[in-house]
C-alpha cells in the first residue's frame, strides 16, 4: 500500500547552540543555502521563561544537586546514630567500653572517606555553562543534498553538537 503522508523520509538535522544568538547566525546561513525557514524549527531553554519546579514536578527524578545533598544528610544522619549509641555504651559500660568505641570510630571514618571517594568517582562530571546547550535547532530536509547541505552548515558555525533523528 503507497504512503500517502507528505512527511520527509529523510532523518532531521539537529544542533545544538550555547546561546540564542549562535542559533540566529545559523537560520541565517541556513537560509543563504537555500533551506527554506518552513523546514527550520527552533527550540530553546530560556531559564527566565520557565517557572521553578517543585521536585514532585520532575517525573521523580532526582536532580544531582538533590542527590548529593539526599546523600550527605542520609550519611550525617547514619553518624549521628552511630555517636549516640556509642556515647550510650560508654556510659552504661562506666567507660570500659571506649578503647573499642575509638577503634570502631576510626576504621568508620576511613570507611566514610573510601565511599566519599567512590562515590565522587562515579558522579558525572558536570559541563561548564559554554557546553550546555540552551538552543536547539531542527531542519526536516526534504532530499538528501538539502540534509547534507544543513549539516555542513551547522557543523562550520559554533555548533555544540550536530546529530540526525
């Protein structure tokens, strides 16, 4: 059966530009190449436009600065638990109990730092504000030869990334 949707078959071009201006330069070389501004869509991530989300907002997903600090009061809490119920032992023990308590909070400590260190290790680092993307263009090609040409033009200018869909 014959497709009857006028929709490309060719994959959209897709960049991604630090900032608004990077992106207009683009629809402007784009447009010198003959793509017409119809085939170009143009999304961006204004943080001025956008109201601030409640966590619960975020589809439970858990931003890193939320992670970290989830995983610094977790573990402030495990200790505080830890000190008390040994600050109990000493105590009830009249101090007989202390050199092993010490032993016990020394070899805790060099296993906080171990997991600390892990835990650093395996976090993603984070991307300096000139890699993020705040705009997105798309171009919806409708040949191969127009693909081609916006993906050439996009890779020459600033373009963090440049991809196809």
């Amino acid at each position: 059966m014959p497709e009857t949707s006028s929709q490309s078959t060719h994959p959209k071009v897709v960049a991604s530009f630090a900032t608004r201006e990077e992106a207009d330069q683009a629809l402007q070389y784009l447009n010198a190449e003959a793509i017409p501004q119809e085939l170009v869509s143009i999304r961006t991530s204004e943080v001025s436009l956008e109201p601030p989300h409640a966590p619960d907002e975020m589809n439970n997903q858990v931003q890193e600065d939320e992670h970290r600090n989830l995983r610094t009061m977790g573990s402030s809490m495990a200790a505080s638990g830890a000190g008390m119920a040994a600050a109990g032992a000493v105590v009830a023990t009249g101090g007989a109990a202390l050199p092993a308590i010490a032993a016990a909070a020394i070899a805790g400590l060099g296993a906080g730092v171990a997991s600390e260190g892990v835990s650093a290790a395996t976090n993603v680092s984070v991307k300096p504000d000139a890699e993020k993307a705040a705009v997105v263009v798309t171009v919806t090609p409708n040949s191969a030869d127009q693909s081609e040409r916006a993906k050439g033009v996009l890779r020459k200018l600033s373009a963090i990334r440049v991809w196809e869909e």
